[in-house]
C-alpha cells in the first residue's frame, strides 16, 4: 500500500472481499449494506460501488440505462 502513494493516483477501488465484513471483522472491507455505506462516507470514502448500490448488469443493460434521459427532481 505505501507504493500507492508513489503513483499519481487520487482513488483506489477494493474489491468488496475486502470490505464486506468491515463492521463485524477488524480485518475487513465491499458495500453491500446502508451501515457499510455510512461507515464508508464517515471515513472520508466518496466513491464507492457493490450490490447495495445495485447488481452488476449485462453491457447492454448499462447502454439502455446511459442512453436513458436524465430524471429531473
């Protein structure tokens, strides 16, 4: 991880084996839960993705719903 501060990065994606037990197991980390969500954003995270934010979908899923118009609310 100290290597990573060397690259000209400013986000890092973990993969959700490494998150998902992070409010029950010191040694963890995935989002799959509203808590682990809260968790996250309370710990400065401000980006973030897994099954709690919806399911992985086929491409052509992801093209129907980027070509859809934006809902105005």
């Amino acid at each position: 991880m100290t290597y990573l501060l060397k690259l000209p990065i400013d986000e890092v994606k973990l993969d959700q084996d490494l998150i998902i037990h992070v409010l029950t197991d010191p040694r963890a980390e995935g989002v799959e839960t509203a808590d682990i969500a809260s968790w996250l954003r309370d710990w400065g995270c401000e980006v973030a993705q897994g099954i709690y934010y919806g399911p992985p979908i086929t491409v052509a899923a992801m093209m129907e719903l980027i070509t859809l118009p934006a809902a105005h609310g």
